[in-house]
C-alpha cells in the first residue's frame, strides 16, 4: 500500500514540477497565469491569490497552467481597449469605414473604475440625474467598482454619453458576431485585420499570444526542462549514496545453441562468435554486463556493422556483426543471452527449489543427462518444457563436490512457480562527491534521452510486434513503478527509496522528451508554432491553430484510453 500510495504521489509530483516550470517563466515574463492546477477535472480543492487560482483536480493524473488568452479559437480579440480600437481603425482607415468598425466591435464603459474615481464622477448626481446609473450599473468590489454583466442596452446608453460627458474616454470595444452579416463578412474581416497589421499588438501583453514569441517559447521550453533538471537531481541522489548493484554477466550463449523458435542464423553466428565468448567491447565503449550491452544495442541501432571484440579462453578477438531488427523487444539485436551458469541462491524463496530440496551453493551441471553449455536459461527452457509436456526429467547437481540425479516432476506447479533462484555477482557501488555525482546523472540523463527517441522512432518507423508490450500509460507507470518499489523495500527502506527515485527519473526523462514532440497542444507544438512566427514575423493563424490542438487532444484522449485499456489487460496478466 505504502508503494502504491508513493507511485500515485511520485507520478503527482513530476506533472507539479512541470507546471511549476512554465508557471515561474510565465510569471517572469509578465504572462498572467489564471489558474494552476495539479489534477484534471473539477475544483477539489482550492484558493485564489492574486490574480491566480491555485487548485487541486479531481481527476489525480495531469494537470495544467492556465495562461491569459491561451485558448484563443479566432485572431480577433475579444475585447479591445480604446487605444487599441484606435489604433485597429487607423490602419484600416482606407479599407472599411467607422461605421462598420463600430458594428463589428460594440463600445461598452469600461469594466473596472476605480473608488476614488467613481466617487468624484457620482458627487454631482443630484444635478446630473444621469450619474445615478453608475449606482445601478456598477458594484463595489474591492478597491474598484466592477461594471455589472446583464445591463440593458438603454443602460450602456447613457452610461457611455455621462462618462463621454465627463471627459472619460477609456472604453472598451466587445467583438459583436451580430454586427457581421453572414460568416463570410466576418472571415473577409479577419482577413483584412491579418494582412493588414501584426495582430500581437491588439493582443493584451500580458497575455500568452500577445508577449513576444521568443517569450512564449521559453514559457513552453520550461516545463519540460524542469522535469530534465529533476531526473539529474534524482539520479544525484543516486549516485552520491553507496550501493549495490547485480550484475548479469557479459558471457554470452547463442540463441542458435539455446534453440531459438526462428529458422535464420543469428547476426553472432554469422560473424563467428561463441557461446561463451565474453563480450568486452561494442564500438570502443566498454562492456562490463549484459545490462551495458543491452544499453549499447539501443543506441548503436542497426543502420551499420558495429565492432565487437570478444574475450574467448583469454584471447581478444574482433568481429563486425550486423544487427537484425526484432519487431517483439523493438531494437536492434546480436541474437545472445547472458551465460550465466546455474548457482542456487535464496533456495527458501522459491517452491519448486524447496520441493526439490535444493540448497544454497547447489550447482546444476546437467539437465536430463546434457552438460554442454548448461547455463540458467537453459534450465529455465527445460523446466517450462516439462511443465508445458507434462513429462518428467532429471537435474544433475554438485554439492560439496558430489554429483547427484534429482528426478523432478512440475505437472501439480502453477506456471508462476515454475523458477529456480540463481546467484548474480553484486558490485558494491561506492558513493560519489556531488560534482561527480552531478556529472554522472548529467551523462546518465542524456543517454535516456537518446534511448527513448530512438525508442519512438523505432515504434513509428520500424517493424512492430505485440505493441501493448511496448507501451504504456499512467496505470501501468504506476503498478511499474510499485513492483519496482516494492522489491527494494523488501531489503531495506534506502534501497526501496533508491528504486524509487531512479524510476521516476526515468519517467521524468519521457515526460519531457513526450512533451517535447512538435505536435499540437503539446509544448513542443507551441515551441514550433513560436519559431515559425519569429521567421515569418507574423502570428500564426489562431483558427488554425485551435483546430489542430483540438483535433489532437481528441486522438491523444482516444490514444490514452486505448492505452489504459492495455495497460488493465497487461496487469491482469501478471
């Protein structure tokens, strides 16, 4: 429950760290922030402090800054002030008359006189009758009267020739859709207002269209790096404290030997290497286990031969192997596992070792009378394969340097149970200084990053299997995220805390890589949409632009739903 609980609050707090990030730039550059939300859906919880609101979602996945103007559906503005309308109708001074401009944007009072102002304007009323409409058309909030909502058009009247007659001439003018006679008068119009004039300067400059578009990108830039400066921080964590670490070997086993269901010769044959060879070197960087191999397939991708130099019986031998490309793992693959020979270990953590009374130190030396190659995955093929047969076989195990035959029978073993405890080396990790730790995580961070676009461009471009294994949404990060806990706390509360912290600088990572991808209403969509408007010197068509984020936020729900579905499925499949 305790893992649970911290995967719901961990997941929480990546999207709380990316709003923070484009709340603080938004903020030092002038952009008002109107709502910040972490949680979709409706207000749980919340309060209103300066000109923001600050809440919490009742939906506990996401969350959101809500910008002045960032949902603009149309280029003209909804409301212009009078220097603005003024300016509007200067530039269009030899293309349409006063009179339309006045149709299309209706001259409203002001929304906000301040106290001190009002009470000077209304001081005459009882020889000026008209200034008793102030009473009924304003309402004190604050410091400032606030124009009522639902005046009349008789009220907007004689508000507007009193505050004319007094010398008050800051209106605001409203875009009225009536004032247009059909669609196509109010498109021409648009048209004529985009051509004519740079719309940001109708736009409110503290507003997320109306601030300069290199502004607006470092806004979007935020969140993302923000997320990119916390999975550096978590992995410093990491790095600074000792640790320990299992090491799967760098020995390899052929799929070829191991019987692998394809028919074609694997890229490892191919190029002459053995089983048991041990791989020490991909492309000059060094191999220390499989994990580092596995790491190294991922980044080297298949596009050309990479150099491999192998030790075999303490000779260095160098080999070119040409990947191939496995459409169920998604990435490139030499077509080998790690040998890694069969060593009981924690004997009392698993059934079927306590059913064949197996003990620490037992080494299995044959398997149904084969001892050529005889590695884990080896008696792990053999074990299914009796259990899937329903047929008996034999182990053969040296213990205190006597040899003895187990006869061994799984058909009463559920499949889950159906595994032997091996032992792994485990590298004590010392502790780093925090430069070096810095350094590292900065490495560390950097070499994700490429992982995972490779890892997209893969899932777009290349070949693909059963896809639901290579995705996943928020349930499955979180159930991940748990298991991953969990095993760590199972040892002590720094090693689950140390798991913890690398998962979520994982997810981190994808967090700001996703958000990161051009595509509308993400942040890279609006990075983009900056750029373009810095070259062409003119904002982008905000119909346009509406209609893409809405289009994609409607595939990206339909996306997220299909994905949670398989991540249901998958966790019901565990």
């Amino acid at each position: 429950m305790f893992s649970l609980l911290l995967a719901i609050l961990g997941f929480g707090f990546l999207v709380f760290i990316h709003e923070l990030g484009h709340f603080f730039v938004a903020k030092l550059f002038g952009v008002k922030v109107e709502c910040f939300s972490i949680g979709m859906g409706p207000k749980v919880f919340g309060f209103k402090k300066g000109d923001t609101v600050y809440q919490i979602g009742a939906i506990p996945m996401g969350g959101f800054c809500q910008f002045k103007q960032d949902a603009l559906k149309d280029d003209l503005p909804e409301i212009l002030t009078e220097k603005k309308f003024r300016l509007l109708a200067s530039i269009l001074n030899n293309k349409i008359s006063d009179e339309k401009l006045a149709k299309f944007y209706k001259k409203l009072p002001p929304q906000t006189i301040e106290s001190a102002k009002f009470l000077e304007l209304t001081k005459d009323k009882e020889n000026r009758p008209d200034a008793e409409c102030l009473f009924d058309c304003y309402e004190q909030s604050g410091n400032v009267c606030v124009r009522k909502k639902d005046l009349s058009d008789k009220d907007i009247f004689v508000l507007l020739e009193y505050l004319e007659s007094v010398g008050i001439h800051e209106f605001e003018y409203h875009l009225d859709d009536k004032g247009f006679t059909n669609e196509k008068e109010r498109k021409d119009f648009i048209n004529l207002v985009y051509k004519a004039m740079n719309l940001r300067k109708l736009r409110d400059s503290d507003s997320f269209f109306g601030v300069h578009p290199f502004k607006r990108l470092l806004v979007a830039f935020a969140g993302p790096f923000m997320n990119y400066l916390f999975a550096i921080i978590l992995f410093s964590l990491v790095f600074v404290g000792a640790r320990k670490e299992v090491i799967i070997p760098n020995k390899i086993l052929l799929s070829d030997d191991v019987g692998r269901e394809e028919a074609s010769i694997s890229p490892a044959k191919k190029a002459g290497l053995l089983s048991g060879d041990k791989i020490i070197s991909v492309n000059n960087h060094v191999i220390d286990s499989f994990s580092d191999l596995t790491e190294e397939m991922m980044l080297a991708g298949t596009r050309s031969k990479l150099k491999v130099v192998v030790d075999r019986n303490g000779e260095k031998l160098e080999f070119q192997v040409l990947p191939e490309w496995d459409k169920n793992t998604m990435r490139p693959l030499l077509g080998v596992y790690f040998y890694q020979e069969p060593l009981i270990d924690r004997a009392e953590e698993s059934k079927l070792a306590k059913f064949l009374d197996l003990q620490n130190g037992d080494k299995i030396t044959a398997i149904g009378g084969k001892r050529d190659l005889i590695s884990t995955v080896f008696v792990e093929r053999y074990l299914m394969n009796l259990w899937e047969t329903k047929t008996a076989g034999t182990l053969t195990v040296l213990r205190n340097d006597t040899e003895f035959d187990i006869d061994i029978n799984v058909n009463n073993f559920e499949q889950k149970d159906i595994f032997l405890p091996y032992y792994f080396e485990i590298r004590e990790m010392k502790g780093k200084n925090w430069f070096a730790a810095l350094g590292e995580s900065f490495k560390e961070s950097n070499k994700l990053i490429k992982m995972t676009a490779l890892s997209t461009y893969a899932l777009i471009a290349k070949p693909k299997g059963d896809i639901s294994e290579q995705v996943g949404g928020p349930i499955k990060i979180g159930y991940l995220m748990k298991n991953i806990a969990d095993a760590g706390f199972s040892n002590s509360f720094i090693e689950g805390m140390r798991n913890f912290f690398l998962v979520l600088a994982n997810i981190s990572l994808a967090l700001a890589f996703f958000n990161l991808l051009p595509l509308p209403a993400l942040d890279g969509g609006y990075i983009v949409m900056s750029v373009v408007e810095m070259v062409m010197r003119k904002p982008v068509r905000m119909r346009y632009v509406y209609i893409l984020n809405f289009a994609t936020l409607v595939l990206l729900m339909g996306l997220g739903l299909l994905v949670a579905v398989m991540d249901i499925f998958y966790i019901m499949g565990q």
